[in-house]
C-alpha cells in the first residue's frame, strides 16, 4: 500500500511503513501478551531462553512459529493486494552499515524490553511500538529486528523486502545485537536493583 500511494517518493513510503508497524505492534503486544507473552521475534524468544525465563523447548517450538507465521503473514498480504503469492525480493540490503544498523536495532529492542520488563512491564507493548517507529528512521537498515520477519520479507519483492542472499547476515547481526543486550541487560538492572534502584 505504502509503495502503491507513496508516487516513488521513498521517504513517504518509509513513513506509511514505520507508522502502522509500530501501531499493530502495540495491539497486538496487547492483545497477545497475557496469552503467550507475545512471542513474535526469535531474537527475543532466544534472549528468554538464555536469561531463563522460558524453557528452550519453548523457544525452539516459538520460533518454528515466528518463522512459520511470518511467510503465511507475507502470502496473506500479496493475497490481499493482489500480487503473485509466491516471489522474491530484489532489493539488497547488504554491507557494514546495513549489518551494524541489524545489531544496533535488535539490541536496542531488547534492551527497550528488558529495561521495561524490570520496572514498569506494563509499558513495554507502548516501548516496543514506539521504538520500532523510531528505528524506521534512525538506522540505516529501515530496523527488521527480527530473524522470522527478515525470512519473511525475503519472500516479498516490494519496499519492504530484502534479497535472499542478504538474509544470513542480516540474521547474524541481530543475534549478535541481541546477545549484547542480553549480557549488558543482565548487568545493568542486576547492578540497579542492588543499589536499591
């Protein structure tokens, strides 16, 4: 929809995409969070299972989903606009600045969760939404954060897609993004409640 209306301009697209994303992610965070904890992101199920706070069954059998979701989630939307079902990007994404843009956003999503989940949990589907709008824009990758839906949109050739061969990286960064968080996450509010903060 955004490409469609956007006329080529690519910052308009950009904001179409970044405003309902951060939007749906929000309700759905709410909708899904007292039910499953809103697992939609690998990156985050595996940080769960590393800070043992889910089993790594668990995990195993959430990302199966995520990713499982995320390609059902990509047909469901060709379906509705009436584009092929089956296709693959041709945009490429690759480079440093692209991969450290991937780490850079997945680690800041995590520690956005793990900093609410320590003190205010109520607020992390607003943190979440809000943090994904704004990494739209100030990371150089448009800010996937997420290895289910970077498989995904490597299976869509429209703005939001990435090539195929750009998708290991991509997944590589934000799993080293997410493990910083996870270590500076552990020390940091670890460091804060024993201070009595």
């Amino acid at each position: 929809m955004a490409q469609r209306l956007a006329g080529g301009n690519g910052a308009l697209a950009l904001l179409c995409n970044a405003l309902p994303t951060g939007a749906i992610l929000t309700v759905l965070i709410l909708t899904f969070g007292p039910l499953s904890g809103a697992h939609f992101n690998p990156a985050v199920s595996i940080a769960f299972a590393l800070r043992r706070e889910i089993s790594w069954p668990e995990a195993v059998a959430y990302v199966a989903v995520q990713i499982i979701g995320g390609i059902i989630g990509v047909w469901i939307a060709h379906a509705m606009f009436q584009l092929p079902l089956w296709q693959m990007s041709m945009t490429t994404r690759t480079g440093p600045g692209q991969w450290l843009a991937e780490c850079v956003a997945t680690f800041g999503l995590l520690l956005t969760i793990l900093g609410c989940a320590a003190r205010n949990a109520a607020a992390i589907p607003y943190a979440v939404g809000l943090y994904i709008t704004a990494a739209y824009w100030f990371t150089a990758s448009t800010s996937f954060a997420n290895p289910a839906v970077t498989i995904a949109r490597s299976l869509s050739d429209t703005f939001a897609g990435i090539a195929p061969g750009g998708v290991a990286a991509f997944v590589a960064a934000q799993l080293a993004g997410m493990l910083a968080a996870v270590l500076l996450g552990r020390w940091f509010w670890t460091q804060t409640k024993s201070a009595g903060g």
